[in-house]
C-alpha cells in the first residue's frame, strides 16, 4: 500500500530565506507527482508536476525534484515571501492497475513566512 | 462554469441525519473526484466518476456513503446516519479524461455534532 510522508509537519522562516520541504512514498511505482498549495479554507492549487520519467521541474521561485528509486520528492523555494504562507501538500499518482487518476496524499507541511 | 464548484460550503448537521453534499465540475471535465480532509489527516480518495460511472470506489469508508453522477456533470456524495467521525472538509476535483490538470473545489466543511 502506497504511503507518502511529508517533513517537517510545521516550518516558519523569516522572509528572504530559502527552504526546502520533503516528500517520501514507500512504493516506487508511481506514474507521477504533484505539489499542491492550499490555502486556509481554499481548494487545492497544483504547483507542479513530475512526470516518472523526469527528475525535476520548476516554475519561478519553485523547483521540485524526484528520485523515484529512493522513494524521494523536494520542493525548493528560493527568497521566500510572507505570500508563500500555506500547507504544501505532496501527492503520488499510482501507476499500474490503480492508475486511475487518483492522488495518494501527504498530510502536508504548513509553512509559515515572517515579515 | 469558470471552476468546480461544491455546495453547501458548510454544513452542521446532528447525528443521524443524511447529508448531501454537491459538486459541479467544470464543464467538458468527464473525470472527476471526491477527496475528504479529516483534521489531521491528509486527503483520503473517495471515489472516482469517469462519465457517469464510478469504476473505482475503494475509498469509501463505509456503505453509508454514497455518490451518483448524472449527465456526466453534477455530482452528490450522500452521507446516511451521519456519525461524529465523518466531520471533515469534503473536496471534489475534476479533469479532461483523466489526465493530470486537476481543479479542486473550495470543498464543503461538514460538522456532525
């Protein structure tokens, strides 16, 4: 059974800094991962996404790796801003049989950024 | 419509009583997702519509729960003889197929007391 595990649970940092949040899943075979924003009361926002066969991806200040074979994800966001304050959540999308489109979630880590 | 959208936002509900909790989808979105967010808890998978047939429904915790979609559009996840633990934020999400690009609903924030 697919389990994905995020640390830290909680992160605050002052603004400026850079920081990295990580993603671990206990079964390699996953047909993608995404990273997703989510705002209090709010959906889901996808951040981005890595194909199995590719090893990162970045948007702007965001950049997100994958070691598949470790069962590993980071997300790194460079010059942190007080906008940034959310819960990042990191989800498997499992390949094979149960590739049905659905998101095996972690519990998310909630970052805080100080002014 | 421009996003996915669930009602009611919230709701409270005693004990026992069913629920019905609705999702629209974007429209032309054939795949979509019932999620549910228990406080500290990640997002667990419900079930999964493609049309309106539901060719996975692990994720439902129990035959009190329920979901129909019809004209492969509007969704209702039923809740019957709601208990204390099905307090949680629901969240529906739908895509093109089943492809990546999913959009996520604000979710309903159900409370059982």
């Amino acid at each position: 059974k697919q389990e994905v595990t995020q640390i830290p649970a909680a992160l605050s940092v002052p603004e400026g800094e850079n920081l990295v949040l990580n993603c671990s899943f206990t079964d390699s075979a996953i047909y993608n991962l995404q990273w997703f924003r989510q705002d209090p009361g709010k959906g889901l926002t996808s951040l981005l996404l890595i194909q199995s066969s590719q090893r990162e991806q970045t948007s702007g200040r965001l950049n997100a790796s994958l070691d598949k074979s470790s069962g590993r994800s980071t997300l790194y966001i460079a010059a942190s801003q007080p906008g940034d304050s959310a819960t990042y959540l990191c989800a498997v999308r499992p390949d094979g049989s149960g590739n049905t489109g659905k998101l095996i979630f972690g519990q998310g880590t909630t970052l805080q950024v100080k002014p | 419509g421009a996003g996915v959208s669930q009602s009611p936002s919230n709701k409270v509900t005693e004990k026992g009583k069913d629920v019905e909790l609705r999702c629209d989808p974007i429209s032309g979105h054939t795949a979509l997702y019932w999620y549910r967010q228990s406080l500290g808890q990640g997002l667990e998978f419900l079930i999964y519509f493609q049309g309106n047939s539901a060719p996975d429904k692990s994720g439902l915790p129990s035959d009190r729960f329920s979901a129909e979609r019809t004209g492969g559009s509007v969704s209702t996840l039923t809740i019957q003889r709601t208990q204390q633990e099905d307090s949680a934020v629901y969240l529906c999400a739908s895509s093109l197929m089943n492809r990546e690009s999913y959009t996520f609903g604000s979710g309903t924030r159900l409370t059982v007391v």
